[in-house]
C-alpha cells in the first residue's frame, strides 16, 4: 500500500506539473516557394503552445523552417530534420531562436517540454535537449517582444537587438563528440533525467561555456 501511495503521489504530482500544457492551433507546413531545394517548407497558419507554468509560445503563418535542424552527424542517433515526432518542438524553438523574445534558457527548456508533450521518449528527448543546450544560438538579452495572436500570456518579435550573441556550434568536432558521449551514457543509463539534471551536466561538461556557467548574467533560469 505505501508503495501504490508512493506511485499515486508521483503520477499527481507529474500530471499537475503538466496540467496547463497544450497545444494551439493546427500544424501545417507548405512548400516555400522559394526554395526550389526542397530543404525548407512555409508554416501555413498560426501555431502554438502553452507550457507547463501557463506560458504562451506562437510561430506565426509564413515562417519558414528547415525542420529539426539536427546535423547529419547526429542522424543515425536521433533521426532527420523532417521527423514528425519533433517538429512541434522545433518549429517554436527556431522561432524564438530567431527573434530572441525570451531568454535563450527559457527557449531551450520549452523545446525539452514540447518533445514530452509530443510523445517523444524521455532518452530521445534528453539528448536533444542536451544537445541544444551545448549547441545552439544563445544570447544575453531578450529583444522587445510583441504579443501573440492565438496564444494568450505570449510574446514574439520581428526585431530588436541582443547585447550579447552566439551562433550555433553543432559543427564543432568538440561539441558533437559531447553530445554522442552524453547520448551513449544515458542509452547504457536509461533513467528519466529531469530537465534540471540535463542543465547540470550540460553546464558542468562545458565549464567554458559562459552562457552555460554565467547565471543570469548570460540568459537568466527559465521563469514564468
């Protein structure tokens, strides 16, 4: 019985974390016109999210996106840019990436939770949010944002300007080594790393990394 208890507690107390998630809107991607490659498509309506503390997330109609961008070193590992399973995540993640509305922690953590929210499973979702961690564009201060348009408690842009900015090191020997150590530890150690523990080792790996180790000097914690 203590251990059903125990159980029951843990399954409330997850369901509660995730009782505000949800998706806005529908999903739909186009052809860009263009683009006669074929490699990027156009979003064809307003798209959304709402993450776990209430807060609104929106890729706007004629964004266009390369999918997940997952390198192609890590394609054998995770999967392509047009994997359906990760595009929910991507999409708003390229977004605000893009236009720096919000700090770059808070960007990477909603991509972390719109992968669980999208059925991804937790080893999948722990090295790509790992990897977007050591990897992606970062910068110091979010631009002024504007509200949404589906999404309530939501903000985006389409301009402003960061103090401070990185752009994405994926292509670095160093990084795409880290990130298939991480992946291969985890797969021998299938345990559910919450997001914080991934942010730990993340930074804790990479202690040159001053957006990683910098507080909220370099980007700030995930807040409402």
């Amino acid at each position: 019985m203590r251990i059903l208890m125990c159980i029951l507690v843990l399954i409330g107390a997850f369901c509660a974390s995730s009782a505000n998630a949800e998706f806005k809107g529908h999903l739909s991607l186009g052809p860009n016109p263009k683009d006669e490659t074929g490699a990027t498509k156009v979003l064809l309506s307003d798209f959304g999210y709402i993450d776990p503390n209430g807060l609104g997330w929106e890729a706007s109609k004629g964004d266009i996106t390369d999918g997940a961008s997952i390198p192609k070193i890590f394609h054998p590992l995770i999967g392509d840019n047009w994997t359906f399973e990760y595009l929910k995540a991507a999409i708003i993640h390229d977004h605000y990436c893009v236009r720096e509305a919000r700090s770059w922690r808070q960007t990477n953590r909603v991509f972390f939770d719109i992968l669980i929210e999208s059925g991804v499973d937790r080893i999948r979702s722990a090295a790509m949010y790992y990897a977007v961690l050591v990897g992606s564009h970062k910068w110091k201060q979010p631009a002024p944002g504007i509200n949404c348009k589906i999404t309530k408690n939501c903000i985006k842009t389409v301009g402003g300007e960061t103090l401070i900015s990185r752009p994405p090191v994926y292509d670095d020997p160093k990084i795409a080594a880290d990130v298939q150590n991480f992946h291969a530890s985890i797969e021998a150690n299938p345990s559910a790393l919450s997001a914080e523990e991934i942010e730990a080792l993340a930074a804790q790996r990479n202690p040159g990394d001053v957006f990683l180790n910098g507080g909220s000097g370099a980007g700030g914690l995930p807040t409402k």
